[in-house]
C-alpha cells in the first residue's frame, strides 16, 4: 500500500447483549476481544482518534455489552466503511458466576456464528505475553476460524517495556503488532492490515 488508510469519522451505532440483538450484518466486521483492563477502548480510540468514543473503566467487566462502531476509512481519496465491534473483556473478576456464564455464551456464539467477522484482533497485554488465558482463546478462536477470516496478536501497553524486553518480545512474536495508546505508536500500521484484511492491497 502506497499510504496510510485513515479514519474520518467514527460514530457509536448500538449496544447489544447477545448476537440476536445485534446491528445487521451489512459490513464487515473488526473484532476487537481481550483480558479486561488490557485496553479495548483505549486501542479504538487511538485507531479512531477520538477520546471517548469506546468509554473505558479502570472496573473489570464493567464493560458486559457488544459495542457497535460505525468508522469510515479514507484511503486513496476514496471512503470505505467498516464496523468496529468491542466485546467484553473475558477474564474478569467480581461478576457473579451466572452473569459471567451468560457473558461468556454470549461471546462465544458471536465469535463462532457471526458472518460478517472478517478480523479478529487479540489484544494482549505486552507485561503478560503468556497469560494462559489469552493462549488459551487464541487456540480456541483457530479452531474455528474460516477461509475469510484472519487473525491478529496485537499487544498492548508496549511502552512499558524496557527495550530489551521489547526486541526479546518481537523475537518471539515477529507477526504481531505492538502498540503505545499513550505514546500513539503502532496505528499506522494496525490500520494497513485491517484495511488489507477486508479491503485487499489495491482496493
């Protein structure tokens, strides 16, 4: 790709408990699923440019709702919209155990079932490279995937690293992508494969 695509707005469409109440399936969808507190919101905002479009909370599992995100991309003086979906964080802590059972059905069957996923990115926290609970999804998600659907380790925080710990990170993980929200580092390059993943090279 000869440029950076760029996002010119991004605007909230819904909230929704389940994949039955959810917005239709007109566009494609980027999935946006990790640990809570690993920093969903803070990821889509950097990406959208917006300071509180996705509303973050320093509560685990505050978050218990598929938030909807409608973002229309520019890229070679042409628009291009794509859907921004932000699941719950799994892994949290202080729910009771049949609302988080509720959560997790509900993650699941939306993760499993909803046609137009086209990019799952798994965001990890760069301080906790081998949660189990995160290898544990991503062996779970590639079991199912489809042909044309792709998946991404995307890590997060990496600006709490030191520079050793952060080439010894990218030594081991060369296909992910490390990401500042706070520094603003990594979006670039996160937008080119979400755009390359729905939209192909030369859209």
């Amino acid at each position: 790709m000869t440029q950076t695509p760029r996002v010119l707005d991004a605007v909230f469409e819904k909230s929704a408990q389940s994949i039955r109440d959810s917005v239709d399936e007109s566009m494609s969808e980027i999935v946006f699923l990790g640990r809570s507190n690993v920093g969903k919101s803070s990821t889509i905002n950097l990406l959208t440019n917006r300071k509180n479009l996705a509303k973050s909370s320093s509560t685990p599992g505050k978050t218990q709702l598929i938030n909807f995100f409608n973002v229309r991309y520019r890229y070679d003086e042409r628009d291009f919209n794509i859907r921004f979906v932000d699941l719950p964080g799994f892994g949290y802590a202080k729910v009771s155990k049949s609302l988080k059972e509720v959560w997790q059905n509900n993650l699941v069957e939306y993760i499993k079932n909803r046609v137009a996923i086209r990019l799952f990115i798994h965001l990890r926290d760069a301080r906790h490279p081998h949660a189990k609970i995160d290898d544990d999804v991503q062996k779970y998600i590639t079991e199912f995937i489809r042909a044309d659907q792709r998946y991404l380790t995307v890590f997060t925080k990496i600006d709490k690293l030191n520079q050793k710990e952060k080439s010894a990170l990218k030594r081991e993980f060369p296909d992910a992508i490390f990401l500042s929200a706070l520094k603003k580092q990594g979006a670039d390059r996160l937008h080119i494969e979400i755009f390359k993943t729905v939209f192909g090279d030369n859209p």
